[in-house]
C-alpha cells in the first residue's frame, strides 16, 4: 500500500479545500486542515477557502485552552510554512457576519462567488466540509 | 473510472455511512474501479469489529468488511482518527499493549499519505458526512 505512494503521478494536482464550518463545536475544521496540510507536505497545489461559518476561524485573539482544545487560528498562521499560500476569505460570508478584514489573521485574501466558481473549476479534485 | 472515497460519517449517526455504502457497492456492480476507501475522523467506526447489532437492523460495519474482502478493495483507517477513538488493527493493537484489535483485518491503519496518493490516483474522490 505504502508502495503506491511512490507511484504517484508526477504532475502536481490541484486540491482546493473548502471550509465551511466554525472552529470549535464539530470537528470539521481540524479534518480540513489536516488533510489540506497532508496535500501540501506532498508537495500538492493546495487552494484554501473559508466560506460561511469557516470565516470564523480565521479571527484573531483565539484561545482555545479554555476548553482543553488546540487553538485552530495558530495552526491556520502556519499555512505558509506549509506552503499554502492561495488562502482566501468569502468577502460575502464575512459580510454577513459583520467581521473586518481588520478581525482576520495576517496572509488572508478576499475571495467572492465568482472567483470561488473559477477557482473550483479549475481544480482537480475539490473538498468541502 | 477510478473512483475513492472519503468517509467521515460516523455509522447509524447519519444517513451519510450507509450512503456511502451503497455508494460503493453500486460503482462496484457498475464496474468502477473503487481505488481506496479512506475512513477518516468519526468514520473511523465504520471499520470497527466489536460491534453488537440488532437482529433486523443492518450491521454496517460488517456489510463494509464484507464488500472490502469480497472485492479486495484497498481500505484505510486513519491512524490520527483511528487510535484516538479506540479502533486499532492487529498492529497498532500490538503496539500499544491492548490484548485486542478492534478494527475488521479487511482495513489497514495508515496515515494520511494514503489520502492524497488516492487523490492523485483517481478520476473522482466523494466524500460522505
């Protein structure tokens, strides 16, 4: 099984990862960050797209210690160490939520349903949890 | 085409498990080839063996073993998602002194290397939960 990992295609793959759900409360958020980083340890192109509640964890001043959980925001600041770079926030889902780009970890670009449509297109394979 | 899917749906919790299920016996009786089955956070329970089910209930976790063995389908539990919540094959079991693997022998434990080699080996990648 492991042999397979050899195999892999040479050609980059383009995974685009959408992130739906707030950071705390349900686990999703960490499932999408683990496996966006696997995609990028592996040396995939990796697109990142916080969207409805997902923009939440994008907010500054986190701490999750008070709930005995890991603080999401920090891992998401290392994004780039990993080599994600194209990391983007729904302008849409944070104007609903009455959130700032002000409010938002450093590195974060705007992204609109438009761009989001392109960008899912134009990707190999796409997650969305 | 080569189809892999993603599994994060706890069994009997969601609809999500048992549609993934049926999922991936039809694309077997329709010919696909089902590359690998990734069970991922609360899916992991999907490859659980020590389970009890109700005489005219559908035991899942049985039919997935099933259907893996019948078809020798590549199957993987993640290691991060699997050892946390108790199922551990005959290895991981060893390796952490219980007396019993909890996992079906039809799954491996693996990391999620094998995730993103099925992403890139395959023409499609759903996820279920």
């Amino acid at each position: 099984m492991t042999d397979k990992l050899t195999t892999a295609r040479p050609a980059k793959s383009s995974i685009t990862f959408i992130s739906r759900s707030a950071p705390y409360g349900r686990n999703r958020a960490n499932l999408c960050l683990d496996m966006a980083l696997a995609c990028a340890v592996f040396e995939q192109n990796v697109n990142y797209v916080f969207l409805d509640d997902g923009v939440y964890q994008l907010l500054k001043g986190q701490d999750g210690a008070a709930i005995q959980s890991k603080t999401l925001g920090n891992a998401l600041e290392t994004l780039a160490l990993y080599g994600i770079e194209s990391v983007y926030a729904d302008q849409q889902s944070l104007k609903e939520r009455s959130i700032d780009m002000a409010d938002l970890l450093p590195g974060m670009q705007l992204i609109d349903n438009g761009a989001i449509s392109k960008l899912i297109d134009s990707s190999d394979t796409v997650f969305n949890l | 085409m080569k189809f892999s899917l993603v599994i994060y749906a706890a069994p009997y919790s969601t609809e999500s498990a048992a549609t993934a299920l049926r999922f991936a016996k039809s694309l077997v009786l329709q010919g696909h080839e089902l590359y690998r089955l990734f069970f991922f956070g609360d899916g992991v329970h999907n490859a659980s063996k020590l389970t009890v089910v109700a005489q005219d209930e559908i035991n899942l976790q049985q039919q997935w073993s099933e259907l893996i063995e019948e078809h020798d389908i590549d199957s993987v539990i993640c290691v991060s998602s699997a050892l946390r919540r108790g199922v551990l094959d005959q290895t991981e079991a060893k390796r952490h002194e219980f007396g019993i693997a909890s996992a079906h022998e039809s799954s491996e434990v693996a990391g999620l290397g094998q995730l993103v080699d099925a992403i890139l080996h395959s023409d499609r990648v759903v996820n279920f939960g």
